[in-house]
C-alpha cells in the first residue's frame, strides 16, 4: 500500500527519465554501432545499469552509465592512437544526401565518431565531453578537429 505506492512512484518516475533520455541515447548508440539491433541491446543495458546505480537517474548518470557500454564495446581509450589526417582536407560545398554524412560517420575511428557526435550533434560543451569520456578538453579540442577534418576528406571523395 505505502511501499506499493512508492514502488509504482518510482516506476512511474523511471518511464518518464527513459521517454526524455531514450531517443537521444539510441541515437549516439545506433551512430556508434551502425546497427538498430545493437543500439536497442545498448539502450537497454544503459538504462538498467542507471536505474540499478540510481533509481531515479539524471542525464549525467545515464551519460556516464552510456559511455561504459560505449567504452566496453570500443577503444575510446585509445584516441592517441589513432591515425592523424592532413588539416589540408578540404570539400566543397554541395547539396549533400544526409546518408552521404550517415556513412562518412561510420568510416570515423569510433573515437572521433564519438567526440562528434556528443559536440555537433548533441551539443555537448568541450568540458562536458571531457568528463564524460574521462580525457582533457585539449584532447576533446584536437579529437574533435581530427574527426571534422577526416569528415570533410571523406566527404570531399564521395
């Protein structure tokens, strides 16, 4: 009665936090993974490991609870490593398809994809990025650039 009427509270309070968060979270999971299937499993895996840490998570947790998934299933880690493009790749301006952007995406090393997505898709600031990922905004700054510049080189070739 008391605790039932907490528990559908609590229940009710958790639909509400995955309907605000879900179409945001499926995106970042479905542009990492190329794949509806993976990207629901890791939608899925996200909210329950939110939910299980904070009943009733906020944005921030749900974040940190995707960027495991993410961390998990990638080398986030790695982002040094990963290969430099020249800062002289350029495109022209055209009409472009949005599946022609979709699929220049998912050439990006899963890092750059990542940084992207969070900064010019998402909106997120440098300093946001940066905690989330556990990097220093001067690497959110120089990924973000790499990603932008091998966009612009992937681009200029389709």
């Amino acid at each position: 009665t008391n605790v039932q009427a907490e528990e559908q509270s609590i229940e009710q309070a958790q639909r509400d936090i995955y309907e605000s968060h879900r179409h945001r979270i499926f995106s970042l999971a479905f542009y990492m993974t190329g794949s509806e299937l993976l990207a629901e499993e890791m939608v899925k895996e996200t909210f329950v490991a939110a939910f299980t840490a904070m009943p009733e998570a906020d944005r921030r947790a749900i974040d940190c609870s995707l960027m495991r998934q993410l961390n998990s299933q990638f080398s986030l880690a790695d982002i040094e490593t990963e290969a430099p493009i020249s800062a002289r790749a350029g495109i022209r301006l055209r009409n472009m398809r949005r599946t022609d952007l979709e699929e220049a995406l998912q050439q990006l090393p899963a890092a750059e994809r990542l940084i992207f997505l969070l900064r010019d898709v998402e909106g997120y600031s440098p300093d946001e990025i940066s905690e989330l990922a556990n990097i220093q905004q001067m690497q959110v700054n120089r990924t973000l650039f790499s990603a932008r510049m091998r966009l612009r080189s992937i681009l200029a070739e389709s």
